[in-house]
C-alpha cells in the first residue's frame, strides 16, 4: 500500500499504488485523509498516524457502511472516496480503517472506521476524475492518479 503527493498547480494531485484493488482502495482513502489533515480526536489523544486500531475503533461512534456500485474500478473508487468525503463533513470524522464486506471492480460493500475531530487543516471539495485510471501494472498490482478539488 502506498500514496504519495505530487505538485499541482491549485489542487492536490495523488499518486495510489496497490498490491490488490483492496491495498488500491485502503490507500487512496488513508491518502485523502492525511490531505485533509486532521486535528485531534474529541474524545482521547493521538492523531492519524498514533493511534492504534483498537482506539480508532473505541473512538468511532458509528461506523459507517458504504455500498456501492460502478461502471469500472476508476469510478468505484471515486464514488467510493467522494461517499467518504460525505461522512466527513456531515459528521466530521477522520477514517483511518475500513473493511471491505465485498470489493469488485464494480461494487463494494464497505465500513469506515475513525474519530470524530475537532478541525481539519485542508478543506477537499470533492474527488475528481481528472487524471484518474484505475489500471492494473505489469507485475499485477493496480495503480492511479487522484485530483482532490480544494
């Protein structure tokens, strides 16, 4: 799993790799929350990167279910970002987990794990699909590109 941030001219552009569509979809959504830069939990210490997995779970009120479906890998993946950019504004939460109940090119079935926060640094708009091409690479794994909309 890996995501790493490119220059853009005005928005943030993120490049995802993955070994499976799971590691491409785990990490384009961890990716897009390091870009939001989360505050603090409410409730506890720690941030993105320190807290441990059974926290976040204690910290994470509700759980959110995402089910989704698509045309093909690149709009699942947008649709699937874009629906969790949803949860974090109406609810001001920060995912650091999710596990997928199903995962295809075309559906998933999905819950959200994370905090409830106090601010978030950068305010993304939207996930776009400009630049964005879910491909399989040439030893199997799957990689795209990520416009997020400031």
């Amino acid at each position: 799993m890996a995501y790493e941030f490119t220059e853009h001219t005005s928005d943030i552009r993120m490049r995802v790799t993955g070994r499976t569509l799971d590691d491409l979809f785990r990490s384009a959504l961890l990716g897009m929350m390091a870009a939001l830069g989360p505050g603090s939990p409410i409730r506890g210490e720690g941030s993105l990167g320190s807290l441990p997995m059974s926290a976040v779970s204690a910290l994470s009120a509700h759980p959110r279910r995402i089910s989704l479906s698509a045309n093909d890998a690149t709009a699942l993946l947008i649709d699937f970002l874009n629906e969790a950019l949803g949860h974090v504004h109406a609810a001001r939460e920060v995912y650091t987990g999710v596990r997928f109940e199903s995962l295809s090119e075309t559906g998933l079935v999905a819950e959200l794990c994370g905090y409830v926060t106090d601010a978030f640094d950068e305010d993304i708009k939207a996930v776009t699909y400009h630049e964005a091409h879910a491909k399989r690479t040439k030893d199997g794994g799957w990689e795209t590109t990520i416009i997020f909309d400031l």
